[in-house]
C-alpha cells in the first residue's frame, strides 16, 4: 500500500481522502486547530460567524452524489435568504437566485469536518501542524519517497514522516512554495493560477440589527457582501452580522494595518445600514490571502507521476466549492487508478 500525505482539510482535501481512504494510508495536516479550510466557522463571546465561504451549489453528479447522504441526514440544507442589492445614494433592490443554494449545518465546516470523522479508521489526521518543506530520500528502486518536515517557527523543523507521495490540496502560491525545489513538472501552472484576497469582518450587537435582508451584495463599495448569520438553517440564534470586504480593495490593503482596517469597514457597515456604532459589543476582522480565484489553472488538477507528487483545489477549476470537490475527487481517482497498476 503507498503512503500517502494530503495537505489540508478543507473540501479538496475532504474529497481526496474520502477517495483513496482504504486504498492507501493516508495522512492528513492541517495547519489550523480545526477543518474545513475556507468552509469556515469561529465562534466568539457567544456570537457565531461563517466567516469564509456563506454557501454553495451543486450542479455536477458527482458532486450530488457526494452530498447525498449528508442531504439525507439534515447535515447539508438548502438556503432561502431573502436577498437585495445595495449601493450607497441608490435605492435597494431585490434579487433572486435561479438554482438551490445550500450550507452546511450546523455550521460551514462541519461538512468537511464530519466527512473526515467518518474515515477515522482509515485515516490518520494531524490538525495545528504546518509543512514547512519535503526533501527527496535516495532510493535503490525508482519509485520516489519525501521525507517531509514540520514548519517551526523558534525550533528546528521537525519530521512528520516519510510518504511516497505528497499531496498538496493548499492554494496555488503555498503549493508552489512548497514543491519548489522538488522539480515538479507542473510549477509553471502553479504560478499562473492567481488568487485575489477578502477580509472578513464579523460583528456582534446587543441586539439583531432591524434590517430587511439576510444577504446583501454591495456595489461600488469596499463591502462586497452582508450576511445575517443566524438566517442560515440550523444556526443558533445569535446577533451576528458577517461582512466580506470587496476583494480588488482587499489587494490594495491587504498589508495595511489591520485595526484601521477593521474601523473603515466598520464605518461604512454602519453608514450603508444606518447601524448605531454603539450597539456593536463585539468586532473581529480576519484576512483571507487566498480567498477567491481570479485565474484558475483550468485544469483538474496537477500531477506529477513520475515525482509523486500532485496539486489539486477550487483554484483549479475556478474557485467554488464544487470545484474543489470535483478537483480533489478527481485526482483521488486517478491516483486509485494508478495504484493498482
């Protein structure tokens, strides 16, 4: 059986491991505390927030397939909200969408996260560990093998283990970082998918903010979307409001610093929904580098067979959730494929 190692949790990595688990011994790392990559949930002072992606579609049968059985369950449901558009000096008008929308229940990563659960017998899962760099082992055969190291910040790097093949299911720029030195064949395609940064602003209020919408997309701003999170199914009652910064202005102030940040989103929040600053009694802001592709690799995913090696994420295909399942699932075949030859 080959040993293998993913890079990530989230739903790339979700769909990869759930494809080869029984097929190989697989090891996941991640480098936070908890699951699901930008399927993400935080949870502060009482106050609940879907701070990274707010929901998803379901258009391939793979896919469909996929999320069957958490559909069956209640573990995935479909999302009504009413919707409207904002502008600054312009009326609001409503929108609608023209196919379901779902989330995850209770909250957003518990997909990925109850998804990983169910493989416990045949996966292993290191969570709050980062990669830091793989190096070639010398071998008398001519398979490869990595020896792969833990990213330490005031110790020397630690070994994780040694694997034949590595995986990475993390975004385009920290994949290339990574297998830099490895010759993969495929860095090229690695540098040309390009992301573009979000912040995430979340706010709690003494009480629910009187507004007549539970998700607002906002034009020619440095908003881009307004979220009510506990109109989401299945969420607990909580006066939180999500905010997703537009992702151009996120580039030009991506390094600036961050509680000026979080007061200029703050101030145009509360100036676009006439909020009172002083019913906010919590604010967060956190800033997502890779939050959305604006050039994918338009590719499944990106494999290196002869190295052992191989990418794959919503960065290939485009940047929703469904394509970093269909990336990961995918690559997930291929490999099945290439194990039992």
């Amino acid at each position: 059986m080959q040993d293998v190692l993913i890079i990530g949790t989230g739903m790339a990595a979700t769909a990869l491991a759930s494809t080869l688990a029984g097929k190989a011994r697989v090891t996941l790392v991640e480098k936070s505390r908890g699951f699901g990559g930008r399927m993400a949930t935080r949870r502060r002072e009482g106050f609940e927030f879907d701070h990274g992606a707010q929901f998803f579609t379901a258009r391939s049968t793979e896919f469909k397939q996929f999320l069957a059985q958490p559909v069956q369950r209640e573990a995935i449901q479909e999302w009504q909200p009413r919707l409207t558009t904002l502008e600054a000096g312009r009326e609001p008008y409503k929108r609608e969408w023209f196919e379901p929308h779902f989330v995850a229940t209770p909250s957003m990563n518990s997909l990925c996260k109850e998804s990983l659960k169910a493989l416990e017998n045949h996966v292993d899962i290191i969570l709050g560990c980062e990669v830091g760099s793989i190096e070639k082992i010398d071998t008398d055969n001519a398979s490869c093998r990595w020896r792969v190291f833990s990213k330490q910040l005031d110790s020397p790097q630690e070994v994780l283990g040694e694997f034949d093949w590595v995986l990475s299911a993390a975004p385009s720029a920290q994949t290339e970082a990574l297998f830099t030195n490895t010759a993969f064949n495929h860095l090229d395609r690695l540098r040309d998918a390009v992301h573009l940064p979000c912040f995430s602003l979340m706010l709690g209020f003494d009480a629910s903010p009187k507004l007549n919408f539970d998700l607002a997309a906002v034009k020619e701003s440095s908003l881009a979307l307004i979220v009510t999170n506990a109109s989401q199914p299945g969420r607990a009652a909580s006066h939180s409001l999500l905010v997703h910064s537009d992702n151009h202005w996120a580039r030009k102030n991506f390094e600036g610093d961050r509680a000026e940040i979080q007061q200029q989103l703050i101030d145009e929040t509360c100036s676009l929904l006439n909020l009172d600053a002083a019913s906010i009694v919590h604010a967060d802001l956190h800033g997502w580098r890779y939050a959305k592709t604006e050039i994918a690799a338009e590719e499944d995913f990106l494999l290196d067979d002869a190295r052992q090696l191989a990418a794959c994420g919503d960065w290939c295909l485009g940047g929703r959730i469904e394509d970093a399942f269909l990336s990961g699932h995918r690559l997930g075949n291929t490999l099945t494929k290439l194990f039992g030859e």
